[in-house]
C-alpha cells in the first residue's frame, strides 16, 4: 500500500485527477496554474476557515448586483474582502471608508486576479472612539457644505393645524407625543411608520421626510411641522440619525423640522440640521404647540386690556373735542356767511360772463367788418381782372416776338441754306412751346394760391362770427330797433326784446323778478 499525501484525497470526495506524466526522478511535481491555483484554494480555505479581523475599511464600491467589495488596512498591509448582498442587509451598520471595525469571515482565493480575499459574514465597530472619530469627521463635512448654517433654520410655527410625526408606530415615542399633544392642544398628527434602528432605518427616515414634503402645498394633509423621534439607545443603536442621507433630507425640508432623537445627554447630527432640537420626544410635542389653557387666559387678558384701552382713548377723545367746540362759532353763522359769500360771487360770475360776452360779441363784429365778403370778392375780381391784363400783355408780347423773329428768319434766309432754316424753325417753335408752358404753370399756380387765400378768410369769417358762440349756449338780446341789450336795467327799459338763438329768434317781454 502506497503511502498518501495532503493532496492525494479531495476534500469533497471528488475521485482523484488522473496522474500526470512523473518527472524525473530528481526533479519537482509538475502542476498546470489552474491545478495549483485549486489546491492553494483549498488549502487556504481549511486553515482560515473562521477568522476575525480588525482593519480600516477603504475603497468601499456596491456592484450592480448588490455585492460589496472593500479592503481592510492597518499600517504593514492591506487584505481585499467582500460582502455578499444577502449579509450586507444583515450586517447592522452601514461601511463607510475610514471606519475602524473587527470582521467575521473566511479567507478564500481568487484564481482570476491570484490574490486572496476575505469573504465578510459579521462587521462591528472596532470601539466607540473610531465611531465618534467618524462622526466627528462627518459632521465637519456637513458643516463645511453649510447644512448646520442658523440662517437656513425656519421658524416653529406657533400654532400648526397639522403635525407630521416621523417614527415607530409601535413605540412608546408616538403614544407619549400623541398623549402630551391632547393636554396642550389637540392638534391632528399624522404619522409615517418607519424603523428606527438598523441598517435600512436611515433610508426610511430619510424617506419619510422627502414623502411629507412633496405633499402638494395648500393640501390639508400637508404638515405645518415636522417631528422625527426616537426614545433612548447606544450609540449604535442611534446611528441611522448619524446617516448623511438623514441629515441631508432634515436640511433640505420645506417643512419646519423638530429632531427629538435619544434623551437630553443624546446628540445626533439630525440635531444640527433639524430647524429646532428637542431632548426627548416629549417636549418635541411641547415646542410645538402652545398650552391652550394658557393660551385662553392670555388672550382674555389682551382682551380686557384691549377694551380698558379703547375706552380710556375714547374717553381722551370725546375731552379733546369738546375742548376744540368750546374755541370754535355758531356753525349755523359760519354757514350764513358762507351763504352770503357764494350768492355774492355767484351774481359776480354772471355779470362777469356776460361782460365777458359782449367783448368776444364786439370784437367779432370788428372783424367781420373788416373781411367782409364784398371786401374779399372786390379783391378776388382785381385778381383776375389782373391775371387778365397779364394775359393780354403776354400775348402781345409773344406776338412781337414771333413777329422779331420771323423778321430775322427772313433777313438771315438768303444766307441759310433750307436744313439751317429749318433747324431754327424747330428751336424757335420748342422756345416757343416752353415759355407757353412756363406760362400756364405761373398762371395756375397764382390762381391756386389766390383760391387758398380766399377759403382761408372765409374759414377765420366763419370761427369770429357770434354764431358759433351761439351754438355753445349763449344767446343774443336786441331791442325793437335791433340794438344790443347788455343788461337787465336795460331790458326792462325797453321790455320788449329779441332773442336771437343758434336756430332762430323769438320776441318776449320783459317784467321784474320779485
């Protein structure tokens, strides 16, 4: 029987590989890469089949498929790992780079890239102070982006109609919220189940936030405030609140927020970002409504205030206006002499207007006497009368010197031959035709600017005669002999009048106004 060695069996009770071509007698076992690459595998996996190892995490990627793929490093070394998806959901904190922690695992070999690897089935922090150390990180990062900034903080409103309440529904959190709210002031809540604690709790808060603000505004369901609770716990146990995606979500609320996370001695990084911070959940539900019955008795103490106030002033104001009648007159004499005033003034403005009237009336008349129509016609009849004698004496004249020229043509004809002849025939007869052109054109152009001088005096005739101020309104008063009355006096003299308006005239008596 042949002695075996560590590779003679498979674990697996596989039969064993046939036996390859032995060497030289001197010489080592020949093995293909794949051959070694399977039995370094096998002989890693046996011997680290359950280890722990504590490292900082680094390069932290989350394939397609779910898997997480990182490395632990400590000063001398660096070991890759990998986390399947069905443990990451299982894990209980969330890896981030830098986080200090102590994996559970096994060690295996990658005969792909020939390296060795880590497969994760536990991860916990390695101690609280790395935890804080990463917080602390975290929270300069978010301070430095200006998430904590108090001028993003929104004020509380003082009393909400609706209050959205962010976390466990089976809790005590939520019955000591709904329990402080029906002493203070009863106010509706809604509340958006989550889990506070564990590795998806951060993504359901975060969630539950973003739901809340897209609630379309003018909603009734949409809440006035926020309120995100948790009772007590480690550290660990209050890690989702330390969650980038939850702070970020806090900071980015429309809706005023109140972080409620742990007890008072607590602090999450929610806090910094919420809009108020409340040690426990149960004084979140006191900051965010008023105490009614407090609220009722101050505002029956405003009220009464308000009513001594009102009074005192009106009893101020009566004092004063009974002081300011005793240093005023009799308005009744105030308005007899105002009477007195606006008759005065009202006899004035007639008197006024109708001397006002006889002017324009006067004026009127001088200037029609001076462009009265036989004036413009006489004018118009010397125009052409004019226009006529210049006429005769161009005609003459163009007699005389066609006459000249024909004198000429006939001296200068025994010189000429008949082509010269003709030619100044030709010029003569064009010089000819022009100057009777020139002549029409003048004659033309007097008789239009005549026509426009004579319609320009008639249209001033008709705007100065009375008869447009007729047409306002006015009206003129002639005795039997057709002279003007210009006054009262003077019609009762005459009594018998005519008034001439813009359609016509009518003849009355006068008799005197009582």
């Amino acid at each position: 029987m042949t002695k075996t060695t560590l590779f003679d069996e498979d674990p697996f009770g596989l039969p064993p590989a046939p036996e390859k071509a032995k060497p030289a007698p001197n010489g080592p076992p020949e093995w293909t890469v794949s051959e070694l690459s399977q039995r370094l595998k096998r002989t890693i996996e046996e011997g680290f089949s359950f280890v722990r190892v504590r490292g900082e995490i680094s390069k932290v990627t989350v394939a397609k498929s779910g898997h997480l793929y990182t490395a632990l490093k400590d000063a001398d070394a660096c070991l890759d790992a990998i986390c399947w998806k069905g443990n990451l959901s299982r894990l209980g904190l969330k890896p981030e780079e830098g986080m200090e922690v102590v994996c559970t695992g096994r060690l295996t070999t990658y005969p792909g890239r020939s390296n060795y690897q880590l497969i994760i089935e536990t991860m916990e922090l390695a101690g609280q102070g790395a935890l804080l150390k990463m917080l602390e990180e975290r929270k300069k990062k978010l301070a430095a982006e200006g998430l904590f900034d108090q001028a993003r903080k929104k004020k509380i409103p003082f009393l909400p109609n609706v209050i959205g309440v962010v976390t466990s529904p089976t809790g005590a959190v939520i019955r000591d919220i709904m329990h402080r709210l029906s002493e203070r002031f009863p106010r509706r809540v809604l509340l958006w189940p989550v889990i506070v604690q564990g590795q998806s709790a951060a993504a359901q808060v975060a969630a539950a936030i973003a739901g809340f603000n897209a609630i379309p505004e003018g909603s009734p369901d949409r809440p006035d405030v926020l309120i995100v609770a948790r009772g007590g716990g480690s550290l660990e146990d209050l890690m989702p609140f330390n969650d980038e995606i939850v702070v970020r979500a806090a900071a980015a609320s429309k809706i005023p927020l109140i972080s409620a996370v742990g007890h008072e001695t607590d602090t999450t990084l929610i806090d910094f970002a919420s809009d108020l911070r409340a040690p426990t959940p149960t004084a979140a539900a006191e900051k965010a409504v008023p105490v009614r019955s407090e609220l009722i008795g101050a505002v029956m103490e405003h009220h009464k205030r308000l009513f001594v106030s009102v009074q005192r002033l009106f009893q101020q104001h009566r004092t004063h206006l009974q002081g300011l009648g005793r240093g005023l007159g009799d308005p009744r004499r105030l308005l007899e002499t105002s009477t007195q005033r606006l008759d005065n003034l009202s006899g004035r403005l007639d008197t006024g207007l109708q001397s006002w009237f006889d002017k324009r009336v006067s004026r009127v008349k001088e200037l029609a006497a001076k462009i009265s129509l036989g004036a413009v016609r006489s004018k118009l009849d010397n125009g052409h009368q004019q226009l006529g004698n210049f006429s005769a004496r161009l005609d003459r004249g163009l007699q005389s010197w066609v006459d000249k020229q024909a004198a000429r043509l006939g001296e200068t004809a025994a010189k000429m031959s008949v082509h010269a002849i003709q030619r100044k025939i030709w010029e003569g007869a064009r010089q000819l035709h022009n100057s009777l052109e020139r002549l029409s054109n003048t004659e033309a152009k007097i008789f239009k600017e005549r026509q426009q001088r004579l319609d320009n005096l008639g249209a001033l005739l008709e705007s100065m005669s009375f008869k447009k101020v007729l047409a306002r309104g006015y009206a003129v008063v002639r005795d039997a002999s057709d002279n003007l009355v210009s006054g009262a006096e003077d019609a009762l003299a005459r009594k018998d009048i005519t008034v001439e308006f813009r359609d016509g005239k009518v003849r009355a008596n006068v008799t005197k106004r009582e």
